[in-house]
C-alpha cells in the first residue's frame, strides 16, 4: 500500500512468477503485478474489517482522524441500530472489539458492520 495524492492510496502485489519478477527488477523496473488506486470508502471499509480480526479492534480516535470527524460516530451507531453493539461487539477504551463470543462468527459480524 503506498499514498497517493487526492486518493487513499495504491494498492500492489508483485509479479508472482519468479522468472518475471527477476527479469523486470534486472531492466530497472518495477516488478509489479497489478496496481489500483484505493478511494476513501474502500479504505475506511478495509481498515474497519482488519480492525475487527484483532484482539484489541478498531482504535475509534485513529478512525475519527483517517477518515474524518464522525466516522468512529457512524461506526457504533451502525453496530448499534444492526444489534450488533452489545451482543457481538462492544466499546471499550476508545476501540470498537468483537466480544468473545462473537469470534466464531466473526465474518457475518464484520459484514454487518461493512
């Protein structure tokens, strides 16, 4: 993931082929696969799904500050108008996290939420 200017960034992944990667990387270019440029609602998405898989979720504030003002707001009420607040996720210290009973489902949860 690299910033770029006036969007969320550029997403990448390498050649796979390892004869192709070598040969571009020995031309002096970029051994790069594909490219596509990420706009704010994928990224928001993307960083509330992965914020979610782990133990300590999504740091409300670090949202508040990438996205803009009100999407930590926008967020909990999601989860709260979709019952998902209090019976798979809760707040605490300033992070939306999946209660411990929510992990087996951790997918439909994280889909309602998206």
């Amino acid at each position: 993931f690299v910033p770029a200017p006036k969007w969320c960034g550029v997403r990448y992944a390498n050649q796979r082929h390892s004869g192709r990667y070598l040969a571009s990387l020995t031309a002096g270019q970029l051994a790069t696969d594909f490219e596509e440029t990420i706009d704010t609602a994928t990224h928001t998405t993307e960083r509330v799904m992965t914020g979610l898989r782990t133990a300590r979720g999504v740091d409300l504030a670090d949202l508040d500050a990438a996205v803009g003002p009100g999407a930590a707001d926008a967020l909990v009420a999601r989860a709260r108008a979709g019952g998902v607040l209090d019976r798979d996720a809760e707040v605490e210290s300033g992070h939306l996290r999946l209660t411990d009973g929510a992990w087996p489902q951790m997918d439909g949860v994280i889909r309602a939420l998206a």
